[in-house]
C-alpha cells in the first residue's frame, strides 16, 4: 500500500513537472490518485472484514474512483470535442454519484422513504441556495462575459449535480454511528473537493484559461485519503449532542443567507433578469412552500394523534379507577373526569374552577406547590421538571382523608397546564399496614410475634445505653405448663383459642408501656422497662404466674387448669439483645424443671449448668458410638428362702478412667432424647446375658427401668419384641419397670403401650410405689404384676411409726391384690427382719447385694444369699 501511494505521489509530481498545460497535469494526477483509490478499495473489499457495511461501502468507492479516473483521463484528449468533453464531465459525475453511495452504505444508516425524500430537498436546497449566493458574487459577471448561455449552463450543470450529490450524502454521514464511519467520511472530503475542483474547472473553462494551481491539488489529495482509510482500524463514531439539529438547521440558513444576498443584488440596481436564476430561486420557493405544506400536515397529525392519545389515556385512566384532571401550575382546576364522582363523591361540576389545595391535606399542600414549582421550570438543567409522582391525602365528599397517588405531567392541550392522573390508594394502604401488622404480629393471639419483641429489646438497650446501671431493662419468659396435653386432647383448634385466652389474661397484667410478645408455642416473652427497681419485673412475674392459675380456662365445654413457668433476666452492661432474652429462657427452663408455677431470677450459674448439660449431652453421643458404658446387675432375692430370683439392670457410664454417677447424665439423656438408644442398647445386651444365665439351667428373671421418652419411642413395642426374639429370653422373664408419675403425665399413651407389652407377655411392675399422685386409680386399669416400694419407705422401718405403718398397709395391699412385693433399698438387717415379718415377698439392696459385673453374677448361680 505505501509503495502503491509512492507510485501516486510520483506520477502526480512527473505531471506538474512536465511543463504540460494545467489541465493535462491535473488529470494526470488526478488520473493516478483515483486509480490509486480504486485499486486500494477494491483490494481492502476482497479481505475478510468485521462490518458488512464497510465492505459494500469500499466496492462502491473504488467503482466510483474508477470511473472517476477514467472521465480524467478521457478529459485531456476531449478539450477538442465538446461531446467528448460532456462524455468526459459525464464519467466524473457517475464516479461522483457512486462515491456518494458509497458513502452512504459506510454510513450505515437505513432511511425511511420520506427521510430520503426529505434529504434531497434539503440536498437541493442547500446547493440551490449556494448557486444563487454565488450567482450574486462571482457567476453573473462570468455569465455576462460569455457569448453562448448554452456552454455555460452545460459547464456548471455537473459540478452543480455533484453539489447536490454531496449536500445529500453529508447528513447522512455526520449523524452516522456506522464503525465504518471513518470511509464516510473520506467520501464525503472526495464529494466536496471533487465538486470544488469541478466548479473551478468549469469557471476556467467558460474564462478560457487554465485552472487554478490549488484546485488541481484538492482532488488528488482527497484519493489519496481515501486509498488510506480502508486499512484503518474501524471504530464507532463518537456520539455529538446536537449534531443532528444542526444539520437540519442548514438547509434553511442557507436559504436565507441568499435571498438576503438576492435582495441586495436586486436594490443595488435593475437588471435584466436570467431565466435560469428565475427558474432557480422560484424552485427555492416553491419546495420551501411544499416542505411548509408537508411539516403543517405532520404537525396536524402529530396534534391529532396527541388528542387522541390523551383522550385514550383519560379513557383507560377512568377504566381503571383513576381521576384524570387538568389544572394550572396554581392548582386551578379547569377540567375534571366524571371517574371522580365514584372515587371521592364529588361531582365534576363542584371542582371545576376550584383549586385542589382545598381538597387536600394542609400538611402535604407545602410538597405539592414546590412540586409543581419545579416542573414550570423551563430552563434545560431541571431534567425531571416534565413529570412528578405525588404522593398525598385528600379529603372525601365524607370527609375522610384518602391515600392517594397521583402522576402530574406538562398537558401538550395547552400551555402552563397539568394533567393529572389521581388513583384513590386506601385499598393499597390498608393491604400494606396489614402485611406490616402481620409480619411483626401473631396471628393466634394478636400479639406481636418474636421478630418484633427482639427488635424492640434491641431498641430499648440502645436507647438505654451503657451507662445505667442493671435492673432498668428486664425480659420475662413464661411457659405454660401442661400446655401440649391440651393440644392431644382437645385439638390444636382448642389450642388456639386457649392461647387467645391466655394471651388476654395476661396482656391485662402488663402496663400498657411494657411489650408482650408471643414468642413460639405456648411461650410468651414481657419487656419491662424497670426504672431501676428490679422488684417490679418479679412482681410482674408473679402476678403473671397468679393470673395463668387463678382459674381454669374454658375449652371445647369442659375446664383446663393450666400453671406457669417464668424465668426473669435483667440487663446488664454490654449485654446484647440476644444474651438478655436467652438469660430469660434459661431462667424459665430452670422454674420449668424445679416443678413449675413458680419464678425463677436468672443467675449466671443457670446459664453454666445449661452449658455443662449440653457438654455432657455431645459426650453422651460420643460414648454411644464408642461404647463407653456397661451394665451392673443387682440381684433380687427371695426373702423367705434368700434365692436369687432376678437381676435389676442398672447402666454405668465410664468417661475415661472417671466414673460418672447416673443421676448425672441420666437425666440429660432423656432430655436429648438419647435415652432411646442407650435404652434399646441396655436392652438387647441384658436380654442376651440372662438368656445366657437361664441356658444353665437357673431360672432367673430381668428387671428393666423405663423412661417417659422409651415407652413413647414409635417402635419400643416392636423393639422389646426383637430383643427377646434375638436373645431367646422368654417375655414372662422379662419385668418393664414405670414409675407412677409417667402413669399421670400422658396416662392415656402410656396405658396403651403397656397394655401392647403386656400382650407380649412381658411383666409389668410399678417402680417407686406410694410416691406418685393415682396409684391406687392405675393399679385397676393396668394388669400390673408387681410393686416395688420405694426406698424412702424402708430407710424408717424400725425408727419411723409412720413409715412401718405405711410399709406395712403397702404390702398387705399387694397381697390382696395377688401382687409381687418387693422392697427396694434394705441397708440394715432390721429392716430385713421386719419386711420378712410384714410377708414382703422380695428385696434388694445394699444389705442383700451390691450392683455387680455380670462374671459377678455368674457365682451366684444355684447359691443362696446370705441374707
């Protein structure tokens, strides 16, 4: 490429040098630049390009450039002939139009037909314009000066086609955003140096001298670009605020520019008139007089479509409930919807001439004016100024005040007015504040829920700040005691309304300044601000307590007596929101387990003890896997003849070398839950030692303890019968072990199981007798067949009258009922003496035998105690 343009630049050079006549110099330059061009096109057309456009763009320039250089080369040996000449001007005006094309292809803008049609007018105009000015200046003394008006019309008629051409072509080009852009424009720079140089050819020709030196340079100067710019790197064309504007504007500038300059030709003196020039600037003013009669018909349309537009928007406004209106910038109302009469009351004949400040909020009426104050704003920088969303109260023909939304825009119907589109948003409102009240509120008992009592904890101790000393701020938990038997009993419906209930009894005990929240199920939370007397948040605690119990609830026609557990935390210094309100739950989980319907402070030890249970409830899960417990057997003994008739399986836990009592880690297991594991492990490990036992020919029995959470297990029935299965223990030698309190608790559920185990064959035996609530009741309806008395009755035998009589009548009792006696926790041997006395069936306890391993129990085998 660079040696193609050396080539150029040199036979440009070789022709000026040559000494020859101008116009042969400038077509032999002009000749090498446009080949030159044309071959640069053609060769960068052929490549792989990104853009389309630009490669059709190319092809037509390097045809146009071809052409071109072909007319400069024919116009040397036409200087003779006027046809030649005019065959020559001929093939430079083709390769004009086709540059232009090609321009336009660059451009890559797609013009409906009437923008086409608009550009040539505007194209005409421009070049129509130019001609008259330069009729005025420089054309009229050439005119006068040449004999023949015919040779100098047919002079200028192709520089003044390729003015057309290139006026056309430049709007087209500047307002393109084509990334070949750049090729445009380097046809656009061919179309207006070749129309210069064409015109100055022209004009030389009609003088009959040589042309200017600088207009033989223009054309080969501008190829010369344009054989470069194909291998330019395309990009996008920087967006111009404005340009397109000023394109428009053009046309009409120029236009007055020369009837200025033809009215001052015209006053400088008569002269004969030119038919051309006539024809010319009549043709100016009859497409100016067309273009007024097109623009008018538009702008008719445009107002038309603008009034059925509005019309259609009040249309659909009022379809869909809104209040369409117009008013002034003061508020004045001068048209309103009929929509207006359903929506507020009001008839539309009531507001017309009124102003809408009178029907709306005084509180809001400030916002509105300075609102509608920035939309008549005409200046440019207030961008927002043609619309504004307002956001109001107005006031009903009832008198109620209405939420109301409304969209204010400039109205094209007229100036300085609004139209205004209102919509009544009371509905919407309304829908908001209850999604509002539900998310921060219960839906049972109406109360707010725990989202909204830890925001407003955290609030409160904000507020409170680090400085004031503990007891300004407390949270109580109360927990309803009993509250899940109501749920089996009488339904979670009952459920419900008795939650209502008690959520009334105790909203009715708080000051109206204290927050009571439902926190979850059948617990409820109190925020107190204390004002520094910490015995007014346990004072409300108790009279909680009092206002659950002081009177069963009524549900689903019959009475439920319920209590409360109710814990009391006060805030401390740096306390958060979420350590005070777990204080509190720990607190009530502490009343919860000392029995409840009483209220506990919390204390810091409380909060240890959780601590350590959950601690020792991960151990207890580890030792399950690891297998870190085993079994000890206590025998149970014939009192009469001191055999050993059964074995009591009592687990034992070794943590390491540490040895951990079972009241220590059973009563978090049955808490956790693990207590069914660990229960179906001691199970099936006992089962298959006493089957082991009783393969030897020693009739001896098992005796189990049952927890609450075993017996409920889904599967414990379905279990007790694979472990007898598996070990082969017959289910008569097998004795279940409950405690009375698991009989009053869920009575219901545990009767059922048991009867399910009895049916197995299992025996059945109540452990801890005389210290439950209906033990007497339950040994009716369950086939129990043994009773074991507690340890606290037999420590007092011999010292204690009470206890003797009460051991005495228990197992009389038993005896009367055909049951199995016996008697746990004999220590000393008159203790022994008096139960053999009383006829208690059997014993044990440290005096008859220690719990032992099970090679302990195998020399016991067919041996009598020593008792």
């Amino acid at each position: 490429m660079t040696a193609a343009t050396a080539i150029g630049v040199a036979g440009f050079a070789a022709a000026l040098l040559a000494g020859g006549p101008a116009l042969l110099a400038g077509s032999v330059a002009g000749f090498l630049a446009a080949l030159l061009a044309a071959a640069s096109l053609l060769i960068a057309s052929i490549q792989p390009v990104e853009h389309r456009t630009m490669a059709m763009g190319t092809r037509w320039m390097g045809g146009g450039a071809a052409v071109w250089a072909v007319g400069m080369a024919v116009r040397p040996f036409a200087a003779s002939s006027s046809f030649m000449s005019s065959f020559a001007d001929l093939l430079v005006l083709l390769g004009t139009v086709l540059t232009g094309g090609g321009a336009l292809i660059a451009a890559g803008r797609k013009l409906s037909a009437m923008t086409v049609l608009r550009h040539l007018a505007g194209s005409y105009l421009c070049a129509a314009s130019l001609f008259l000015i330069a009729w005025v200046a420089v054309l009229r003394q050439v005119y006068a000066e040449t004999a023949d008006p015919a040779l100098f019309t047919f002079a200028l008629l192709p520089p003044m086609l390729a003015l057309v051409v290139t006026c056309a072509v430049i709007p087209s080009v500047v307002t393109g955003r084509s990334a070949a852009w750049p090729l445009g424009a380097a046809g656009v720079a061919v179309l207006a140096t070749t129309t210069v140089a064409g015109m100055a050819s022209a004009m030389a020709r009609l003088d009959g001298g040589p042309p200017p030196t600088w207009s033989l340079t223009l054309a080969p100067l501008a190829f010369l670009l344009l054989a470069a710019i194909p291998w330019m790197r395309p990009r996008e064309m920087p967006a111009v605020p404005l340009v397109g504007t000023l394109i428009s504007l053009v046309p009409p500038a120029l236009v007055a520019v020369a009837t200025c300059t033809m009215l001052v030709h015209l006053a400088s003196g008569p002269g004969q008139p030119v038919t051309g020039v006539v024809v010319v600037a009549a043709s100016v003013v009859l497409l100016l007089l067309l273009r007024v009669f097109v623009l008018s018909g538009a702008n008719i349309r445009l107002r038309t479509l603008v009034s059925l537009g509005d019309k259609q928007l009040r249309d659909l406004a009022e379809s869909t409930g809104d209040v369409v209106l117009i008013c002034d910038y003061d508020g004045k109302v001068h048209e309103i919807g009929a929509g207006v009469e359903a929506t507020y009351g009001y008839g539309p004949d009531e507001l017309v001439g009124g102003s809408i400040f009178d029907y709306i909020h005084p509180e809001d009426v400030p916002q509105i004016k300075s609102s509608l104050l920035a939309m008549g704003l005409d200046d440019d920088e207030n961008a927002e100024s043609g619309a504004c969303m307002i956001v109001c109260r107005v006031r009903g023909a009832d008198g109620t005040w209405r939420p109301t939304e409304s969209v204010a825009t400039r109205h094209a119907g007229g100036e300085d007015q609004l139209l205004v589109t209102a919509r009544d948003v009371s509905d919407e409102e309304a829908l908001r504040n209850q999604v509002a009240h539900l998310t921060f509120h219960d839906g049972v008992t109406g109360l707010p829920n725990r989202s909204y009592f830890e925001e407003r904890t955290r609030e409160v101790l904000t507020g409170h700040g680090s400085g004031h000393s503990t007891g300004h701020v407390a949270v109580i938990f109360l927990d309803l005691d009993g509250f899940t038997s109501v749920n089996d009993s009488v339904g979670h419906a009952s459920g419900d309304y008795l939650l209502g209930q008690a959520a009334r009894r105790l909203r009715g005990a708080v000051r109206p300044d204290d927050t009571l929240a439902r926190w979850g199920g059948d617990e409820f939370a109190v925020l107190v601000e204390t004002g520094g007397e910490a015995q007014h948040a346990v004072d409300l605690a108790e009279r909680l307590v009092r206002t659950v119990s002081q009177e069963p609830f009524r549900v689903a026609d019959r009475d439920v007596a319920l209590t409360a557990s109710v814990g009391v935390a006060f805030a401390e210094d740096e306390l958060p929101a979420g350590d005070l309100i777990r204080n509190a739950d720990v607190a009530m989980a502490r009343a919860k387990e000392l029995g409840g319907r009483r209220v506990e402070v919390f204390a810091a030890q409380m909060h240890a003890d959780v601590v350590r249970r959950l601690e020792l409830a991960a151990d207890l899960q580890r030792a399950l896997i690891e297998q870190q417990f085993a079994i000890e057997y206590q025998p149970v003994v014939d009192l009469a003849t001191s055999r050993v008739t059964a074995v009591e399986a009592l687990v034992r836990w070794w943590r390491g070398s540490v040895f951990v009592p079972p009241d220590q880690f059973l009563g978090p297991a049955e808490d956790t839950g693990l207590i069914v594991p660990l229960g179906e492990w001691i199970l099936r490990e006992s089962c298959r030692e006493v089957a082991a036992w009783r393969a030897s020919s020693w009739d001896i029995g098992l005796s189990l303890n049952l927890s609450a959470r075993q017996i409920t297990a889904p599967r414990f029935v379905e279990t007790v019968e694979e472990a007898l299965a598996e070990s082969g223990l017959p289910a008569s030698a097998l004795t279940l072990e409950v405690i009375e309190e698991m009989l009053v608790e869920d009575a219901e559920e545990t009767i059922k199981r048991l009867s399910e185990l009895r049916a197995l064959g299992v025996r059945l035996a109540i452990d801890d007798f005389g210290t439950g609530y209906a033990s007497l009741a339950f040994l009716r309806q369950l086939p129990v067949d043994m009773i074991k008395i507690d340890p606290s009755f037999v420590s007092g035998l011999g010292r204690d009258d009470t206890l003797t009589l009460l051991t005495r009548t228990i197992v009389r009792l038993g005896h009367d009922l055909g049951l199995v006696v016996v008697a746990e926790g004999i220590e000393r041997p008159e203790q022994l003496e008096l139960l053999r006395e009383m006829g208690c069936t059997r014993g044990q306890g440290f005096l008859v035998a220690r719990p032992m391993a099970a090679r302990g129990v195998d020399s016991l085998m067919q041996t009598s105690l020593t008792v």
